[in-house]
C-alpha cells in the first residue's frame, strides 16, 4: 500500500470532512476545516486516490509549529 501526503484542495473539502467524525456533531468543526484548506495549512494522505487522513499544521502555538 501506497500512501501519498499532499497539500489539500478546497475540492477535498466533503472527503475531509467526511472521514473526520468530529464534524458530525455539527458545523463549527467543518467550518474550521475549510478555513484551514483556504489558508494552505491543510495536508491530506490518500491511497489509490481515496483520501483516508488529513493534518493541518498551524504556528498558533506559542508561534511554534503544531500539528
């Protein structure tokens, strides 16, 4: 199994979203999400194409870089 790590696009919005089940609660979560994809800090891992994991990667800790 290949694991590819890209940076996401605002079209990988729905799968993020989909496979993160903190989002199901409610919009906040997925809101945040596609905030993150606008600003570039998102990443997302795929295999064969499907998207299967995401990172987003922030200086908002003490202006350190945090995952």
């Amino acid at each position: 199994m290949t694991v590819t790590v890209r940076p996401a696009r605002p079209a990988d919005a729905e799968r993020i979203v989909g496979i993160d089940p903190h989002t199901a609660a409610g919009g906040a979560r997925a809101r945040d999400i596609r905030d993150r994809l606008a600003e570039g800090t998102c990443h997302v891992a795929e295999v064969e194409g499907a998207v299967v994991g995401f990172v987003v990667l922030t200086r908002g800790f003490f202006h350190q870089p945090f995952v």
